[in-house]
C-alpha cells in the first residue's frame, strides 16, 4: 500500500539570526553531502563579514514534518545593469558549493524549490551557479518547470583531487613514486635541521596569529600581481569567526615554522570524510624547502589518520597539485536565466563568456594533430614560449 507524503514546507530566511536558528539541521547536510564550505559556520560568517553592500539573505529551508529536508544557501544582490542574481553564500571565496539535499528526495524538492522561486522578492534575473561540482543536477532538475528557466554554462575548471587510502598514515607516501617519497622526506628533513616543524594549530589562543600570517604570506606573494580575493574587505573577520564556529576538527590550519616563525600556513575544511584545501600562503625565502607541499601532506596524512576519504585541492591544475593528485573532480559555472522580461537583455550580458566556453569545448574535441597548431597561436599571441 503507498503511502502519501505530506507537502512539503518552504520557508525563506532573510535574516542572520533566522539562519542561525536553523545552523544545527543545515550542518547535517553540508555533512552528510560532504560539503565543507557548504557549512553555516562558513557560510554565515562570509555573510556577517563580506556580504555585498545591498544584498539580502534568501536562504530556503524545504522540511517535512520540521525535519530539514534540504536547503538553497542563497543571497539576492545586484548583477551587471541593474539585473538581480541569485547567489551561493560566499561567492568568490568558496568553490564546491552547491543546493543541499537528502538522498532520493531531490524530484520532491525541486518541485518546492521552483514554488519558492516563484515567490522569490525582488524577482530574480538569473539564478548563478558558480564552482558548483561539474557533476550536479540541479541546473537540470530546476530547468524548465512553471518558471521556464534555461540552462546556460559558461566555464568548467579541473579540480584535482587525492584518494585518501585506509591504513598507516605514511602509506600513501609510500605508495608514490621514488622521486616525490625522496623529495618530501629529504624536505622534511632539512625542515627541522633548520629547527622547524609542521603542525596543526590547535590553540583557541594562536588563532588569531595563525591567520594573520596566513593572510600576510599571501598577500606578500601576490604583491604586485592581480588583485588577491583574499585582500578583500573582512577577510580577517571571515577567517576568524568561521575558525571560532568551526572548530579545529572542521576548520584545520596547518602551519610550517622555524624557531616559532611562520614560513607557510594553509588552511583547510572538513566534513563527511572530505577534505577542501581552500588557500594559504607562504615565505618565498624558504622556497627551497617547498613548505607548502609539506604542509599538504601533513594535513593530508592526518586526514588519513582520521579515517577521511578523499583530499579536494580546488580549481586549477598548479604543478604542486598535480604532485598529490590521483583524480579529478571539476568544478562548473553557469546558472539559470529566469524568462521574463529582462531575458533578452540578460542572455546578451552573458553571451560573450558563454560563446568562450563553448568555443573552448570545439577546440578540445578537435583531434590532437589539430589542436597544437591552435595552441601555438594561442601561446604566440599571448607572447608565452611554448611548452617543452
């Protein structure tokens, strides 16, 4: 005999303290989805701390019988000409972000979530899923519906990814191959004949100090380049309050010193066995001793210790990724276009990136005899040297 399932019920948090009240139920999901900066204790402070200037908190919570059934971490701000977005919680600062939700209650769910759209003030313009995983549904399951929101994409990024194994912590080292084993352990080694060491910090009262070096290494790094997401106004805010909330078993700094000085600092999250490696920064003089490659693997064989099972580097195939990594798990950019009468309007903003894209996807389709002379071009005009 089926049973019938109650409606659903919507609610739409617009303040901090109703997202606070809910922050319990909602960090069961980020974890049972592994989703570290899915979390309230990271979502909400980048809310508190870095929120653009005019946006309004648009957090859905879909429960069933006051279970939480799953939640849309949303914000409202203003897009390019005026046009409203519909945001993930600490957009630029956070990658693999996504709509949280229980297991096989997604077509009930979405058909709740299309409702609440509907009913969404200001009305949305676009709905943005930006560094969403590649892999997720949700762009889909929303298209279409009684809002006739269309699909676009416009970039897809590597994100390299470690399989973290069971067993002793110094397995997985051993498991690679001899030139990084001897590299790292010859680091390691000359790390504390300069008396250093590489640890977790896990002092209430180092906090502070840790992610002010933290911000400090980096931005030294960045001096004189593009601009650094992480010179943002209330960066330090986020930081410290997400560490506070957080804890050390969930927001995990990992420090390389000599005699108590800081060479590299890397933070990390954690949740449902996931490891995400979010940013750091480190001392371009002790580069010989490639700290943060050592601080990874500290924070990486720790994880192991803890029975995790998998280490999320984050966007982008860096060289120093690429030594750790033995998968990848892409991240994605794109959205919904809401059809209404700014439509036309808001597929030309986004077409120049959209056209970039799919430009991108012909080029890598092309056979490999036909793509280097394309790349040639491309190095050439970019007045890079080509590759070895």
């Amino acid at each position: 005999m089926s049973t019938v399932r109650p409606a659903l019920e919507v609610e739409l948090l617009d303040t901090l303290e109703s997202a606070r009240a809910i922050a319990p139920a909602w960090d069961e999901l980020a974890v049972g989805q592994a989703l570290p900066l899915c979390a309230p204790g990271w979502m909400l402070a980048w809310w508190e701390h870095m929120a653009p200037a005019g946006a309004e908190l648009r957090v859905l919570a879909i429960r069933e019988r006051g279970e939480l059934l799953a939640l849309a971490p949303w914000f409202a701000g203003r897009g390019e000409h005026g046009r409203t977005d519909i945001r993930f919680l600490g957009a630029e600062n956070s990658d693999r972000v996504d709509i949280l939700c229980v297991p096989d209650r997604e077509p009930e769910v979405r058909d709740a979530l299309l409702g609440a759209i509907r009913e969404l003030r200001p009305r949305p313009d676009l709905i943005a899923f930006e560094a969403v995983p590649a892999r997720s549904q949700w762009t889909k399951r929303l298209a279409g519906g009684g809002l006739l929101l269309s699909r676009y994409r416009n970039s897809v990024l590597p994100a390299p990814s470690v399989a973290l194994p069971a067993g002793p912590p110094d397995a997985w080292l051993a498991g690679r191959s001899s030139n990084f084993r001897s590299q790292m352990r010859r680091m390691r080694r000359r790390l504390e004949q300069r008396g250093g060491q590489v640890r977790q910090v896990l002092e209430p009262g180092e906090l502070e100090g840790a992610l002010d070096a933290l911000l400090r290494l980096h931005l030294a790094r960045w001096e004189g380049r593009a601009p650094s997401g992480l010179a943002r106004a209330g960066m330090s805010g986020l930081l410290l309050a997400a560490a506070h909330t957080l804890g050390p078993d969930r927001l995990r700094l990992w420090i390389a010193e000599i005699d108590g000085e800081p060479i590299s600092v890397q933070l990390f999250h954690a949740a449902g066995g996931q490891i995400k490696y979010w940013n750091g920064g480190w001392m371009e003089q002790h580069a010989d001793l490639k700290p943060t490659m050592l601080t990874i693997l500290a924070a990486l064989e720790d994880g192991i210790a803890r029975g995790e099972h998998s280490l999320d580097l984050g966007a982008g195939m860096h060289p120093y990724k690429q030594r750790f990594a033995d998968g990848n798990d892409p991240l994605a950019w794109g959205g919904l276009v809401v059809r209404n009468r700014r439509l036309p309007r808001t597929r030309a903003e986004l077409l120049p990136r959209v056209l970039r894209y799919r430009s991108k996807q012909a080029v890598e389709a092309l056979p490999a005899p036909l793509t280097e002379p394309i790349a040639t071009l491309v190095r050439a005009r970019r007045g890079a040297e080509p590759a070895d």
